[in-house]
C-alpha cells in the first residue's frame, strides 16, 4: 500500500462488521462511527428538550444551505450554490424543468443510455405534464457529443454509469451543449465523493446528486441541487414550495422566490437525516480528493487483474481506462445474480444489476489491498465450486 494509500485509510471511523469487505458503498455508504452518537443527542437534547425552539437555537433551518457547502467543497462548488432536500428524483425534476423554462423555444431533452433510469422516468413525467410537444430524445453514451443539436433544449446526463462506471467527459460535453446553446445538468450520484468534480469550472448550469452513496449519509439521506450563482436569480421553481419563497414566515398568498439557490427548496427539511449527513461528511474534512482518486484506481485496478487472472468465466464490462471509469468495478456473469448472493452470504458485499452485471464499489477511506485480495479469493472459490448453484441464491430478493 502506498504511503497515500495508508493516509486516507480511516477504517476506525467506520462500523462495519468484523469479517466483511464492503464493496458496495457506491450504493450505500457504511455508517460513521460519529454518527449515531450524534443523531442521538439531536433527539434528546435537541429535539428532547429545545423542541420548537430548536429551528433557531440549534440552526435546523439553516441546514440544508451549511450541509450544501460541505458538499460543495468535493464537487467544486463555490459557497452559497448548493442546497439541501428531498430525493434526488425531485431534484431532477426541479432541474430539467427550470431548464426547459430558459429554453422555451426547443422541444428536445437530450439524455443516453446510461442515465440512471429514475432520471428519465422523471423526465418522462414532466414532459407528459407540460404536453407542449417535448422530445425525450435517448442515445448510446458514446454518441452523446454528435447528438448535441440547435433543437436540444437541455442535456442531461449522468457522469458515471451506474452499471459500468463509464466516465463521462464533463467539461467538454457541457462545453458542445453550451455552443449549440442547449443548458447542461449533471447527475453526481455516482461521482460526488468518488470521483474529483469541478462543476463551478465545467460551467455547467446545475447538477444533482445524492448523499447516502460514497458521502454516507443514510438510507434516504436528503440529495442536492447545485444551481449556477449567475444564473440563480432568473430560475422560476417548478415546485414552489413555502420554504423556497423570499419570505416563508411573512405567509404571504402569492409565491415569490427567495434571491439565492434557497428558491429551490421545496418542504420542511429532514432534520434527522440532515444531523446524519452533516456529522458524516466530517469524515472527509481533510480528504484531498486527488490522492483519493489515485487510491481508488490502484484498488479497482488490483482487483480487475486479480479477477482476470483467477476468474475467467467473467467478463470486464466497465471500460478498462481507469482515466475513463468511476469509482466501481463491474463484470458480467450469466449467473451473476445467484453468486453475488453467494459472496454476501460470504460476507464479501458486492451487488447485481440487470440483466447479467456483479458490480463492486471502491472507496479507499475503508478498503485496503488485502480486502481487495480477500475478496477475489472468496470470489473465486464461489466460481470454481459453483457455490451460487442452490435454490437460496437463485431467489431473487425485492432489492437486488
């Protein structure tokens, strides 16, 4: 291991479970040690005993913009660009259709392949409810450049294939979308915390992502939207919600939105999962996200040549570049549902995808090497022995 390598590994802020490698954090992060204690003394001393009062004494309505920062410093955003809220399926929604407000005149929602499907169901859904003759218009991830057009209102794309972990270029996608003069959003869910993302230099006009995958925050941790400050001041919220208007206490009858990224509230803030997400993100406080980045790629990359070289009945479906892959690691078996629940019941957490991909996530804050070699020996002892051939395995669980 080398010398970074080691000065990132913080395994003893993590609880996980003596005897498991957790190679899924690209879908749920691990729980930090400091959360728990934390959330807990919210409820009994916060909520417990301030209740009410604790919107003022304790900053709860001032969270989400102070979480956002903390966001803002890994994926590049200046101070002020970020909020906090909601799932990241709304967030979406209240990107591409402020978007589609700047673009009135084009009818095309350009996307690819490899967009996380609840992104493109959303924008199903919002072009059904405008009914002005939008276009969702889906291409392969390698023709995305050539299919930027003067008809294509906004490209919205996620930068990190969720099943192969291909790398979108940012900067020079958002660069072709900004000459045909189409806005650019970002899905980070699958780069914010694994991947080094400047969105304030890409230029792009929002992205948004989710925190419960490499930031740590929880199951359900609240996503973000990332709105750019030129630009802030001219967005009408599609979803004009009291906490995203100028003055939410003066409960005025009309709705006027607030001056800065705040307009893209929408509801109460979580506070709970808020209080979680802010005390994990202490974790990354003196993370710097290059050497990060180089950590992670001679952990994925040990273990593509491990499995190469003992597990030949799976093949390498995300790119081999590692300049042109996420944070994750995946190959395709044709019983791969069935042994990755071999590997779990292994304690080697990895995950499926449909229709045939095991997929592992790399996060050097809590994998080492010999994780990495741990892992593919179990890996291959599940292969060779056929250890995933029973009935248990081949059941297939709601949640794969």
């Amino acid at each position: 291991m080398t010398t970074k390598n080691a000065a990132l590994l913080r395994k003893d802020q993590f609880i996980l479970p003596d005897g498991m490698i957790y190679l899924d954090g690209n879908s749920l992060g691990p729980l930090p040690r400091a959360v728990p204690s934390r959330v807990a003394a919210m409820v009994a001393d916060e909520w417990g005993e301030h209740l009410i009062k604790g919107w003022n004494l304790d900053g709860w309505m001032g969270q989400p913009m102070r979480v956002g920062d903390m966001v803002g410093r890994l994926i590049g955003a200046p101070s002020g660009s970020i909020v906090m809220g909601d799932t990241l399926s709304i967030k979406v929604y209240q990107a591409l259709a402020s978007a589609l407000k700047m673009r009135p005149k084009r009818k095309v929602v350009l996307s690819d392949s490899g967009n996380f499907p609840s992104d493109l169901y959303m924008a199903e859904g919002l072009i059904a409810h405008l009914d002005q003759g939008h276009e969702l218009r889906i291409v392969a991830p390698e023709d995305v450049a050539a299919e930027i057009t003067d008809e294509v209102a906004a490209v919205m794309i996620t930068q990190v294939d969720y099943r192969t972990g291909r790398l979108h270029d940012m900067a020079g996608i958002t660069k072709q979308a900004h000459a045909a003069g189409a806005v650019m959003i970002w899905d980070l869910a699958h780069s914010a915390g694994a991947i080094p993302v400047d969105v304030a230099a890409s230029g792009c006009e929002f992205a948004v992502g989710c925190t419960y995958k490499y930031l740590n925050g929880g199951p359900g941790a609240p996503a973000f939207i990332y709105v750019r400050p030129d630009i802030t001041p001219d967005i009408a919220p599609a979803l004009s919600g009291w906490l995203g208007h100028d003055a939410p206490f003066a409960f005025e009858q009309g709705y006027r939105p607030a001056k800065d990224v705040e307009r893209m509230r929408v509801g109460t803030p979580p506070v709970l999962q808020l209080t979680a997400l802010e005390t994990a993100l202490s974790v990354w406080n003196d993370v710097d996200m290059q050497d990060l980045r180089a950590a992670s790629i001679a952990l994925s990359e040990l273990f593509i040549a491990e499995v190469e070289a003992r597990c030949p009945q799976l093949t390498l479906v995300s790119p081999r570049d590692p300049l042109v892959r996420g944070s994750q690691v995946s190959f395709a078996f044709e019983n791969g549902y069935a042994a990755i629940q071999a590997l779990i019941a292994q304690d080697i957490i990895g995950d499926f995808r449909s229709p045939n991909i095991m997929r592992f996530g790399f996060t050097p804050l809590y994998l080492d090497t010999n994780d990495v070699r741990r892992a593919v020996d179990v890996l291959q002892d599940v292969l060779e022995n056929r250890l995933w051939d029973v009935p248990e395995f081949r059941a297939v669980k709601r949640v794969t």
